[in-house]
C-alpha cells in the first residue's frame, strides 16, 4: 500500500499555472498522460497519448486561450509536437469549446455533437446575463473572507474559471465541430 501510494503521488506533477489556474499533470503510463487545471474547480479532465501516427487528445478544456497553452503542455511532456486527432466525447462547450486549437488536424466526434453545439450556442444571450452576476458574487465573497480563509482559494479557482467562460463567450467566437463523424462506431487506425 504505501509503495502504491508512494507511485501515486510521483505520476502528480503540477507542471504549469495557465490564467493562474495549477496545471496538474498524471502520468498514466508511458505516452499517456491526463490533464486539468485548478485544485478546487470542476473543470474537464485532458487525456493526450502518443501513437505511431501522432498524438491523440480526448476533449479540451472549452477556452481556446487556454487549450493552446494545454497543447504546449502536452507536446512538451510527450515530446513531440504531431497532433493527429482530437476526440470530442460529447457536445458541451468545455469539451468542444477549445475545437479550434486543433482545426488544423482531425476532430472526431458522433454525428450528433455538431447538432448539440448549435444547440448549446443558443443558450449564449442567457449566459451573457448570467456571467456577469456569478462574477460579482464570488467578487463579494471574497470580499467578505480573510484571505487565509480555505474557502477564499477554491472561490478564487471559480472566479478566475468564471471570468475565462465570460470572455469566451463574448468573443463569440465560430464552433468549430466534429471533422469526421460516426453514427454508431468507428476504429481509427
């Protein structure tokens, strides 16, 4: 047990800070490892691994600003720079949103993820209102906190979180969706 934990804990390396968010790193095994930023936020988890033909990326972190400096995270940590795909699991906009990072290469997704990012992209006016309140709320917590607060750095995480999907959404910028599709399966060589 306590060697596994021992193991454990090395494959755990924060690599970076992007927007000051801790950039965490998991060594899952050789060529594979697993991304996320932030120690307090829920924010979409990467997984990057080397193949013959290049590297595989499973979602992005939904901010462009943001995945571009993943992508530099990820060649460097697997020491190569030729992206061959990226696999969006699903429509939301924090697993599609960074889409554009990749346009150069292949972006795989079911047929539906294009429709349901449309979908998504019609919440955007809501979301315009809504950004700005949770912004000022957290401001006003914080406000409200010591600074050696607990609380104060996992409200920090969501602030600066808050404040990348706001921007994001204002630049409004194009979806860019699934290059190849599948219905139901699909085996990529």
């Amino acid at each position: 047990t306590v060697v596994a934990a021992i193991l454990l804990a090395c494959s755990w390396v924060v690599a970076d800070e992007i927007e000051g968010l801790p950039v965490h790193l998991e060594k899952i095994d050789d060529g594979v490892i697993r991304l996320w930023l932030g120690d307090h936020i829920s924010s979409t988890a990467i997984m990057a691994f080397s193949t013959e033909k290049g590297i595989v990326v499973v979602d992005t972190w939904g901010v462009p600003k943001v995945d571009a400096q993943l992508r530099e995270v990820i060649a460097r940590e697997l020491g190569r720079t030729d992206f061959a795909f990226l696999i969006n699991t699903h429509e939301h906009r924090d697993h599609t949103g960074g889409n554009s990072v990749y346009s150069g290469g292949t972006i795989v997704g079911h047929e539906l993820i294009a429709p349901g990012m449309v979908e998504t992209a019609t919440q955007r006016d809501r979301m315009l209102e809504y950004y700005p309140t949770r912004i000022s709320d957290l401001e006003t917590a914080l406000e409200e906190l010591d600074a050696d607060d607990p609380m104060a750095t996992s409200l920090k995480e969501d602030l600066i979180l808050v404040r990348l999907l706001y921007e994001q959404m204002q630049a409004n910028q194009k979806l860019v969706p699934p290059t190849l599709t599948f219905s139901s399966r699909l085996s990529l060589d």
